[in-house]
C-alpha cells in the first residue's frame, strides 16, 4: 500500500512502516498487523507530509520496522501525545554487520531524543538485554496463516539460507549431504562458489526458483544459521508438512523433543547435521505431533504480543 493512499483506510487507529530490507517477513507483518504500507519506491517529502498528517490527526500510533532514511522526515514532526513504536527483527549477534549496526545506531539516536516510546523486539534475547538496560521494550511474536497441506513421500532436502550470507552455514549443510541419503537438494544459489563446491563434490542438486519452491515437498529442510533466524520461515517449513533442522537456538527450548532432533548444539559440526537428518527420517511422526503442540501456543502468544504492543 502505498502512503499517498493513506487516507483511503478504514481502521485508522494505527500504521505500520515496513522498508525494503524486511521484505523477507512481510507475510508474517502482513498477518499480524493492519495498515501496513511499504517503502518499495523511494519516498519524498510529499509522503512524509502525507503520512505525517495522518498521524497527527487520524491515527494514535506509528509503527516503525528495522530503518529507513525515510523516518528523518517523518519522526521529528510527529505530535507528542502520538505513540511512536520501533521493531526490530535483527538480534545483537547479528551487529557486525554494517548495515545491521547502523539500523540499531539510529535507534538508539531516537529513543535518546525521546521521540521514540517503546521498542519491539522479534529476538527474545535483543529484548531480555534491551530491557535490563532501562529501554521500555517488548518481545514480539510474529506469525503466519496456517494452511493445511498433503504431506508427499520425498527423499528431497531443502537449504533454506542465503549462501551470501556467511550466517547462514550453507557449506557445512552441503557438506553434511555427503553422509546422508537422498535424493537430490533444493536452494537458491547467488554465488559462483556455491556452484563450485556443489560440483566439485558431486552433490545432487535440483535447481529452484523460490524459497516456497525450496521449501515444499521435501522430507526435511536445512536452516541451520549460526545467528539471524527468520522464524517465518521457519513456520512456512512446518507447516507445508517437512520439518526444519535449525542451528543452536531458542525457539524449541519449551518442547524437549523438538530440541532434541531439530536444534543443533555445535552449528558447524558436519557430523551433528546428518545425524539430525537421519534422526528427522526415523522419528517424523513424533516430530510432527510435537510441532503441533507448540504452533497452537506460539499463535496465542503472537496474538497476545501484538495485542499488548498495540496496547
């Protein structure tokens, strides 16, 4: 939705501001929240005035995710009496990335200018820090449309992560391949080395044309990062039915099984991902029950951290 059409929308209570760089959540900002307008142009001064008016006027609330130089028009114009609301999706592990880093810079300039009156958080953790430091903050969960799928038969394994960002652990996940049985892997590849390392050691590959084609039909999926988790990617991989083999992470530590054959202790041990693949085969139905158990209690409480964000 574009911001000139501001004024055409129904519930006027608040806005959200999703740029470019979380385009890879706006499904999950999408469901969680209304009013949601996107930065997919480059904004001027005219938006800002538009959007500016609107808040002062219309709305209670600005939302705000991650950053964009967009906000320097808009924040400083924005009444008082006027909620200001800042998420980020990115944790504190993630801040040797320039660009993460500069995101989490200009939010700290904001709240210490008092414009800004609370801080989301999608990593539990950024919040847990965040909040011992004297930041007004709170853990947001945010969550998908859960559609029912025919689980297929498949010896297929998808590699959900970027092989540019080093994060990601693309070539251990590739690697592990060689000690497991399957079929052929499915990704998305950016870099000539990728393609390099998968024919020098012979890896049977499947070439894919986007993470829902990566994701869907195969037996398990990889995801095994050392930091920056996209957890809605992570629930478009359980529930199109293949479950997901994830790095040393939090998000199962509530559900023993899960953590057990899902979460890796030592991200980059080769050997740790093809026993978990294996584990995966052997062990689906227990799997699948478990996941159940905690997608129905993670769905109530992103609807409760919306709610109490909104609030």
């Amino acid at each position: 939705m574009n911001i000139l059409d501001i004024n055409k929308v129904k519930y006027k209570d608040y806005v959200v501001i999703l740029p470019k760089c979380d385009y890879d959540i706006k499904d999950s900002v999408e469901y969680s929240f209304k009013n949601v307008f996107y930065l997919d142009y480059e904004p001027t001064k005219e938006h800002a005035d538009v959007l500016v008016d609107f808040i002062n006027n219309k709305a209670n609330q600005l939302i705000l995710f991650d950053y964009d130089e967009f906000y320097r028009l808009v924040l400083p114009y924005i009444r008082k009496n006027k909620k200001i609301k800042w998420i980020l999706k990115n944790n504190l592990a993630s801040l040797t990335d320039g660009a993460i880093r500069a995101t989490f810079t200009n939010l700290m300039e904001f709240c210490d200018r008092n414009i800004v009156d609370e801080i989301g958080c999608l990593d539990k953790s950024t919040y847990e820090v965040l909040k011992k430091a004297g930041y007004k903050t709170k853990h947001i969960a945010l969550d998908i449309k859960k559609k029912k799928t025919k689980i297929k038969k498949s010896k297929s394994i998808g590699i959900i992560g970027n092989d540019y960002d080093p994060n990601h652990n693309i070539y251990n996940e590739l690697s592990a391949l060689k000690l497991v049985d399957y079929s052929y892997v499915k990704m998305i590849r950016s870099m000539p080395a990728t393609e390099h390392f998968i024919n020098f050691f012979g890896i049977k590959e499947k070439k894919a044309a986007s993470k829902k084609e990566v994701m869907e039909g195969n037996f398990v999926n990889l995801y095994c990062n050392f930091t920056v988790n996209n957890i809605e990617l992570i629930l478009k991989s359980f529930d199109s039915g293949v479950p997901c083999i994830l790095g040393n992470t939090d998000i199962f530590d509530n559900y023993p099984k899960l953590k057990k054959y899902l979460v890796l202790e030592s991200d980059d041990d080769i050997n740790e991902i093809a026993d978990k693949i294996n584990n995966v085969k052997k062990n689906k139905g227990d799997i699948s029950k478990e996941y159940e158990k905690f997608r129905s209690k993670y769905s109530i409480y992103s609807k409760k951290s919306i709610e109490k964000l909104l609030k």
